[in-house]
C-alpha cells in the first residue's frame, strides 16, 4: 500500500508499470545547454545587449535586457514561439542555467522572468530610440561571427538570396490586412540570406560555413512584393560585405524591376534573377523552341539559350537575357507535354565570368533558401499577435535570431557526420532531449538521455574548435528576490 501512494496512475495495459511525479530538476529541454554554449562563444547576445538603451533602474533590474533576449530567443529555437510559454519554461532547470549570465550553482534555483516581463523587454525594444535596429542588426552579427569563428577571416565570395513570404495573423493587429495573392489576413516581411559561394551546403565541398538570415524588415500585409527595396537593398549589402569580399544576388521574378537592377548595376553588384514573362518575350523564345527529329530521351531536353542584351523603356542599363527551355515528359504518361515550359534569367554577369548553363545552376540553388523559409515558419513557427506593429516586427527579428542559432549549430553538426538535417530533425534529436540537474559539490551535473550522447559529442567538439577567443567572464552580480507575486513553482494558466 505504500508502494502505491506515490502514483500518479497505473496504466492498465501493464500494471508493473507505474508513473509517478518526481523532483523539479527534470528537463525535456537540454538541448538549450549546447545553444548557451554556442551563443556564449560567439559573444552574441551580449555584443546585441551593449547597444540596446535600457530605461529601467538599475538597482531595481532582476532581469538584465541579455538574459531577457536569451530567454525569450532560445524558448523560439526550441519551438516554444508564444509569450506564454515563458512562465512555464522559466521553471525548466535547463533553461534556468542556460539563460541566468551569472555564474555558480544558485542558478539552477532562481526562476526566470514570466511573461509580463518579457512583454516589457518588447516594450524596450520597441521603446528606445535604436533599440530594434540592435536587434535586427543582430542578425548579420550572428552569421558574422559564425564565419569568423570556423575561419578566421571573412569568405571570399558568398550570395545573397532576398524572398518576401506571409505570415497570417488573426486580430486587430495594425499593419496586418488582406493580400489577395495570398488570400489571407497577412504581415509581408522582407528578408535576405546569405550561403557561402551560393551553396547553402557548402561544406559538402570543403567550403567554409556560414549561412543564415542577415537582414530582415517587416511590412504591411497588402503591400508589392518589392515595396522598400531599394533601402533594403543598400542596408543588406552593407552586411554582407562586412561576412565577404565579394557579393552577387539572386532575384525572385518579383525584383527583377528596372529600380532594382539599375542599383544593383550602378554598384557595380552581380545579380542573377527569373524576369516575367510578356508577348514580347515570348516572340523572342518562339524561334528557339524546337524538337529534334526522332525519339525523345527518357527525361526529355533541357538547354538555355543566349539571347544577348535587353532593356526596357524603364531600364537604365541593359541586361543579358537568357532563355531556358524545360521539355520534360509528364511523369504520369511518360509523353512530351504538347509545349515546352520556358522561362527567363536576367543577369549583369559577362558571359566570359559565368556562361548560361554555370548561371542556371548557379541560380537553382536559390530553391534551399526557399526551403529555408519554410523550415522557419514550420520549426519556429512565429505568432505576431501584438497589437503594435513595431512590437511584432521586434518578435519576428528575435524569431530569426533564433532560427540562426539553430542554423549555425546545425552546419556544425551537419559537417561533423557528412549528411544533411532538416530543422525539425536536428530540434527533435539535438535539443529536445531529456535530462536532469544534480547538484553535487557546488557544481550542477546534468545528466542526458544516452542515445543523445554522440551528437552531442561530436557538435562539442565542433564548438571547441572555434577559431575565437572567449569572451571575458561576466562581472558577478548578485540576484534580487522575485516579486511577491511571481509563482516559485509552475502553476496551471487559467
């Protein structure tokens, strides 16, 4: 009988089995050990921190504005994207060690911030002139320091990819309306990517790491794809040339405009993107479409064809125009479709420096960056549910830091086992992994499940060979009481 009082229930498929609650120094979360770990070496947060202008005093802060931001970042990488997740995760041993930049066992004791406070670390960030350009400046620091670290210096050559994508909101949230290619309630933020020599698989050729977002803005839901491009433009290739020598861009259909290119040509920038079809175009590809006499190859034809230069009335420079044929059979029948697809590239680049074929390929790979905006809205899953819009716009820049400090760990371990990990997987077998926190002599053992014992060993030793020196240990500072009203243990939300 009192074998049995200490039960929370038994299954009844097996009665051997009994589950029983147990101390608070269990975590599901261990994973958020090896991002600190990461972002520690890397000096992130505290390089952000430094320029954030905090209004609060300071003999009265609990919370400083780099445990605020690591709280509520590293809660994202995790897939924890609401606010509320906070007041539960301010509970979890591991989060409790990873976040508290104050050294000694007591932090294993000391809850964290809840989500009125974090909402006040909005409020900051959204409050104080520079604050939100901090963060989003954060961004190209992290990518940045990433390609510092597993090199040494700044790459020669790398790409940047700029995509706009929506993401839905449900309210009055201002700023958010209806776009009707989407069909849906929207925001329509801007974002550029960076990947080493155009590979976001880099390191599969012996190329040096480093990719990851590097700039980002957030707009209204019904404005043009291109809205601000220009400014976002100019702000972007500021930080990519601070990572590389050298930068070439590649361009949706929905930049290729004249405004566009002719800044991108007057500084002298490589470019590469798809331009919409019109009568016009298509009257210049009739003449190149052809099928050789006899039987199709069994993947059917597929070539490019130069069509020299071309400019519009709008334009101020003109652009080499290349022409690609994709004659593929239907995968259903196996039969050649009535007409080819076709479609077209734009470029500045000389054919002496990139032929047609190099630039195709070269532009294909655009397609990873894609996928890389769909693992951010599936792994991070960001809800912009403020009702001010600089208060969502701080929440997706916080959301994208922490999409790039899963990357950086992920292009660590990728290289270390030779195969690639989409963002789910890595989150689901690097971090969310189980574990518990012992106190023992003043030192704070934690204690993880065995089977992630190899990742974590092998990303360890990734992380240990950082070409960058430590940042200095953090002045000790005491911890003030929580308020009278904060919970000391988890309590059910009403």
């Amino acid at each position: 009988m009192g074998e049995h009082q200490g039960n929370l229930f038994e299954p009844q498929f097996n009665r051997s089995v009994k589950v029983q609650s147990t101390d608070h120094r269990i975590t599901s979360h261990a994973g958020v050990i090896m991002l600190r770990d990461a972002e520690h070496r890397l000096g992130l947060f505290d390089a952000i921190a430094k320029d954030v202008r905090d209004p609060r005093r300071e003999d009265r802060i609990r919370y400083r504005i780099d445990e605020l931001i690591r709280e509520r970042v590293f809660a994202m990488a995790l897939g924890c994207s609401t606010q509320d997740d906070v007041d539960r995760l301010a509970h979890d041993p591991a989060f409790r060690v990873a976040v508290w930049n104050r050294t000694g066992d007591a932090v294993a004791d000391e809850r964290l911030a809840s989500q009125p406070t974090q909402s006040r670390l909005i409020g900051i960030l959204t409050g104080q002139a520079g604050n939100l350009e901090a963060v989003r400046n954060g961004l190209a620091q992290s990518v940045q320091r990433h390609v510092i670290a597993s090199g040494g210096r700044r790459v020669k050559q790398a790409t940047v990819d700029i995509d706009s994508f929506p993401i839905e909101v449900h309210g009055k949230q201002h700023g958010a309306n209806y776009n009707g290619y989407y069909k849906k309630t929207v925001y329509h933020p801007l974002v550029a990517s960076l990947s080493v020599r155009g590979d976001y698989d880099s390191t599969r050729q012996g190329n040096r790491l480093g990719n990851g977002f590097i700039h980002a803005t957030l707009r209204q839901g019904q404005v043009h794809t291109a809205d601000r491009m220009k400014r976002f433009v100019d702000k972007t290739d500021d930080h990519a040339h601070s990572i590389a020598q050298h930068v070439d861009y590649r361009l949706d259909a929905g930049y290729t405009i004249g405004s566009v290119m002719d800044e991108l040509s007057s500084k002298n920038r490589r470019f590469v993107g798809r331009l919409k079809s019109n009568t016009k175009l298509d009257a210049l590809a009739a003449e190149h479409i052809h099928r050789p006499p006899g039987r199709p190859p069994q993947n059917g034809y597929k070539y490019t064809v130069e069509l020299g230069n071309y400019q519009v009335d709008s334009w101020k420079h003109a652009q080499r125009l290349i022409l690609v044929v994709v004659d593929q059979p239907d995968p259903t029948t196996g039969q050649l479709n009535l007409m080819p697809r076709w479609f077209f590239l734009v470029t500045n680049w000389d054919e002496e420096s990139r032929d047609a074929d190099t630039l195709l390929t070269h532009y294909r790979k655009r397609g990873t960056f894609e996928d890389r905006l769909g693992e951010f809205n599936e792994s991070i899953g960001v809800h912009l549910s403020s009702q001010g819009f600089k208060a969502n716009e701080a929440t997706m820049l916080l959301a994208l830091l922490a999409f790039n400090l899963n990357t950086i760990c992920r292009n660590e371990l990728e290289d270390a086992v030779g195969g690639g990990w989409d963002m789910r997987r890595f989150v689901g077998s690097v971090l969310k992994v189980g574990g518990r926190m012992v106190k023992h002599s003043r030192r704070l053992i934690l204690r993880i499940a065995e089977s992630a014992e190899p990742l974590w060993s092998m990303l360890t030793e990734r992380l240990e060979g950082w070409q960058m020196t430590l940042p200095k240990p953090s002045v000790g500072q005491g911890f003030l009481p929580p308020p009278d009203h904060a919970h000391l243990r988890e309590v059910l939300r009403q």
